[in-house]
C-alpha cells in the first residue's frame, strides 16, 4: 500500500543561519541586492520572522563583517614564519584571500561605525606578532597607520572612476592634466581575479605593501 511522503522537516532559522545567507546572497548578487525581503525569499521565510534574529539590516550588515572577519582569523590562525615581515606579509595576504572571495566587503567595512570583535582581534594579533618582533608599542601603532587598510588586505581608492563613467580623462581636460593622461594610458591591470578595486589588484597591492613593511623593518632596526 502506498504511503504519502513526509516531507523532510525545514531547517530552523538561526542567526548564524540568516548571516550565512546574507553572505551567499551577496557574493552572488552584490550588496545592493541584499534586503530583508530579498534576505526572507533566500531562506524561504518571512520578512518578518528575520527580526526574530536580526533586529534591522543594519544589524545584518554589521553581521556579515563580523562573519567575513571570523573567515579571515580562521585563515591566519595557523600562519607561522621565521620573522615577523614573513608572518606579517603572509597574514595579509592570506586576509586579502577572503576578500577576494567576497569582494563587496572592503567597502562594507570601511562604513561601519562600531567595530567588530572579530576585527579588533585580528588586529590584536598583528600587534602582537609586531612586538614579538621587536617593535615599541609606539612605533606597532605609527605602523598601522602608515598600514591603513592593507593591513586587513585591501587598499582605500583615492577615487574610483566607474563612479565618473570610467577612468579616462574626459578630451576637454586632457592638455589640463598631461601626467595624468599619460599614466593612465600607460597602466593595465590584466588580472580581473585578483582585483578588489580600480587600482587594488594584487601586484598594486603587493609593491604597497611590501614598501611599507620594508620601511618599518629599518625603522624597527634603527630603535
């Protein structure tokens, strides 16, 4: 005799849960796709059932930085190098990994207000590999400034062109600004995969980087 099938019981929603799909929903469609009605159809719920776990979206997105900076200490837990410009250098890069995985979080960190825990830990460490390495505390924190946001694996445009229609000098301004006509007709970046912004792709990224850590190497020597 034949049976009905049970349907398989729905997997109850979770903060962890909502977060997760918050992030899929984003690597897939982008920041701007993602809102709590969106959010509600992703997981097959009701919009109103997300408040139960996430108060608005703005607790949404300050979720999804705290997830995106788990991912990246759980990518640098097990770094080890003989020096701290090694173990410095290899955390960034292996930071700047995850964000190529999610490539709409540099901008998401850069306007959040508080900060997450799981940043501020990340940080804790490279302070601490830092002054394993010799450094005063005064000169770890003139090192994360001069750092800025590379030490988290991406750089801050100075501006970004797409926002103008591209990075092409408009033809009326063009014998106004001569250097900068000719360096932007004379740079390529050819790696779309490793690049997080106009100008943040990995061999930019890389020769900034390693400028700034070789200069704090002899100013560390020099204390």
């Amino acid at each position: 005799m034949a049976t009905d099938a049970v349907p398989a019981p729905r997997t109850p929603l979770s903060r962890e849960r909502v977060l997760r799909a918050a992030v899929g929903l984003a690597d897939e469609h982008g920041l701007r796709a993602l809102t709590m009605r969106r959010l509600a159809e992703e997981l097959g719920a009701e919009a109103m059932s997300l408040y139960y776990h996430v108060a608005k979206k703005e607790d949404v997105l300050d979720g999804i930085v705290d997830a995106v900076a788990q991912e990246i200490n759980e990518a640098v837990a097990d770094i080890a190098a003989p020096d701290w410009k090694t173990a410095v250098r290899r955390r960034i890069l292996a930071a700047r990994e995850v964000f190529l995985r999610h490539r709409w979080a540099p901008a998401l960190f850069e306007t959040r207000s508080s900060t997450s825990l799981a940043v501020l830990r990340y940080y804790d460490a490279l302070v601490g590999l830092m002054r394993q390495g010799g450094f005063s505390y005064d000169l770890v924190h003139h090192s994360l400034h001069a750092l800025g946001s590379r030490a988290l694996g991406f750089n801050q445009e100075l501006f970004d062109p797409a926002e103008s229609g591209g990075g092409d000098i408009p033809a009326d301004l063009a014998d106004q600004l001569p250097h900068l006509v000719s360096m932007l007709s004379g740079i390529a970046h050819d790696d779309p995969d490793s690049t997080l912004g106009w100008c943040d792709d990995q061999a930019e990224f890389e020769f900034g980087l390693d400028l700034v850590l070789d200069g704090l190497d002899r100013l560390r020597e020099q204390a």
